[in-house]
C-alpha cells in the first residue's frame, strides 16, 4: 500500500496545494538543462524576463487518477507532450522534447505517489507542466532563456455540484482573434479572458460561449473548455470545427467514444448559433471537469435551454460522462494506448 497523506480528499476543491516535488529544467545556450526533482516552490528570474514584458508562456493540464486497481495512470499524456511541443513552436521557444515530457511526468508523479487521491474520492492529482522565457528581453523579441516546471496538485471537482448543469452566456467579447492564438494553449489567451469572466459571473453565468470573432455567426467554445450537443433524436454528436478553438484531448476522446463505443453518428463542423435551439443536450469538456452539462444559454435577454434544463443532465452527456471517466478509472475497457501506467 502506498502512503497517503492526511488531506480530505472529498473536500479538496480546485485549489493551489504545493506538493513535495517538482520538475525543473532550464534552456541556455541553445539547449536543455539535464532537469530533475527540486524541494522550492518558488521561481525566481530576472526583472526583465520575457513572460514578465511580453507573456512569452505556454501550459498543460492533465491528470493522475488511482484506478480501481490500485494503479496510478495517466489519461493520454503524449497528446499533452505533443501539444505543449507545437504551442511553444509557435510562440517562438525551444520545445521541450516530447520523450523528455512523459519522462518528467513519470518522476514528478512517482515522486508525490502520496498525494494522488484515493480511487472513489472523486479526486485526482493535477499536473501543471508550463514553460515560460526566463530570460530577459526588452525589445520585442523571443527571450534566449527558457525555463519547464511541472508542478502537481491535488484537486477535486472543478465545479462543485457534480454532473449538475450549468448556466452560461454568450459573450459580447472574443476569445481568440481570427488566425490569431485560439489554438495554442497560451496564458495570454487567459489574461484577455478573465474582463469576459467577471462580467459573466457578474451575471451569475458560471462561463461565456464565445462565438467565431470575425462573424459572430459560429459556435468556438468556452474560456477554458470546448464544448459539444446532441441531436434531437439523440443519435448525433456534433462539435465545432474551427481554427481558433483549442484542440480538446477530451474532445478528441469524447468523438471516439461517441462513434466507437456509443454507437452515435459523430459531426465535427463549423456549428452555426442559430442551429443552437435544435439540439436537445450540450455539455462543456476538458480535463478539470471533464464534462459539465450546459442546462442554459443565456443570449442577450433569451435564454436557450437544453433537455429539462438545469434540473439535470441529459442521458447522452450522461453516458458520455460515464463512459469518460469509467476509462480513466480502470472501469471501462481504454481505447489502445490511451492509459499511461506510472506505478
Ligand atoms: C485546455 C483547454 C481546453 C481543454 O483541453 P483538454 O485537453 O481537454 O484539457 C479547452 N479550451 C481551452 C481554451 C483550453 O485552454
């Protein structure tokens, strides 16, 4: 048996906990230091380091799950590594191998064994890999210095309320320019989010749907999660197709899991707002929440709700949900390749 340490892992919200350990390395001189374990939670760089001029970052998120079994798993994670690789192509920083990703991911969790939350806690360990230029710049430009952590923590459901429906609305702001980076998993694309959030929550709307920017005519996602409806029939998934939504790992499960295990006809494609209506669920999916119902839209003074709205969950998001989470806990029979064993 591993050792647990003493937290209450039912309450544990989705909160910052620093654990024992975490994984640096650092790139100089054109290339990466070896990296390892360190004791400090706290980073210290120069005052003119790119990510404080220029937000010069990009970031991961994935989870460790204690599966039935007793193993300690990771749902997917060479999709993190091969995603974190193109987000920091494109902002202009050295990647950081993928091979070197999964093997810190392995030390970094082994290392904290006692803080992955016990199976049917409703917990997991989150895992926080980012990169950000350490270096410093003051004229425009990408830094020379580069520094990866990856940090764990664990967590409990990212909305308290469980499979409860949320509310939320469309917003008048956009989340990502056209050709710009919505498809990069940046922390810039979360500092111009959070005006949107406060007047969404303002509202009392728990996330805003931000709609295409050039035309406000097509469905993108939310601040943090793609999102996905069910026909009427309850035969069809459908999920928008677009350059500046960010490419969901649990998107991408959720489209094989409906096609292959739940038999539903899948359709990734531009979905138009108008076409909202027509749908009988919706539901929100990334790795905090996994799936969260979507009960109501909320558009300019109308609201369009789906199935019995926020009274609960529709049956198909339901089995989604099920299955999803059945995968990532050793209850479901996983797709080939998509659990990676720690310990
Ligand atoms: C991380 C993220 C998601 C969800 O991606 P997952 O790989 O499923 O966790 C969706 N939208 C945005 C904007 C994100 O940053």
């Amino acid at each position: 048996m591993r050792e647990l340490k003493n937290l209450d892992w039912e309450h544990l919200g989705f909160i910052y906990r620093p654990c024992e350990k975490r994984y640096v390395a650092e790139y100089k001189n054109g290339a990466w230091s070896e990296g390892g374990l360190s004791d400090d939670p706290e980073v210290r760089i120069n005052e003119c380091a790119g990510i404080l001029q220029y937000c010069q970052e990009c970031f991961e998120g994935l989870k460790a799950y204690e599966t039935s079994k007793g193993e300690i798993v990771c749902f997917r994670p060479d999709l993190n590594a091969e995603r974190m690789y193109n987000s920091a192509e494109y902002l202009c920083m050295p990647p950081f191998p993928k091979e070197r990703f999964l093997a810190a991911l392995e030390e970094t969790v082994k290392a904290n064994l006692a803080y992955v939350p016990p199976y049917g806690s409703g917990a997991s360990l989150y895992i926080r890999p980012y990169m950000f230029a350490s270096g410093p710049v003051i004229g425009v430009k990408p830094s020379d210095e580069y520094t990866f952590r990856m940090i764990v923590m664990p967590v409990g459901p990212y909305y308290t309320g469980g499979a409860k429906p949320i509310a939320i609305m469309v917003s008048d702001f956009d989340r990502a320019a056209p050709h710009g980076t919505g498809h990069v998993k940046a922390g810039l694309n979360y500092a111009m989010s959070m005006h949107a959030h406060e007047v969404a929550a303002k509202a009392g709307y728990t996330e805003n749907l931000y709609l295409d920017p050039a035309r406000r005519k097509y469905v993108e996602e939310t601040g943090g999660a793609n999102v996905f409806f069910i026909s009427q029939d309850k035969k069809t998934f459908v999920t928008p197709k677009s350059d500046s939504i960010l490419p969901s790992i649990t998107k991408r499960s959720l489209v094989y899991v409906a096609e292959h295990m739940l038999g539903l006809k899948v359709e990734e494609r531009p979905v138009e707002f108008a076409e909202l209506p027509e749908f009988s669920e919706c539901g929100m999916c990334g790795t905090a929440a996994v799936i969260s119902p979507v009960g109501r839209i909320h558009d300019h003074g109308r609201d369009i709700v789906f199935g019995k709205s926020m009274e609960e969950a529709g049956p198909v998001t339901m089995k989604l949900y099920e299955t999803l989470t059945g995968i990532q806990l050793g209850t479901v029979e996983a797709p080939e390749g998509w659990i990676y064993r720690i310990a």
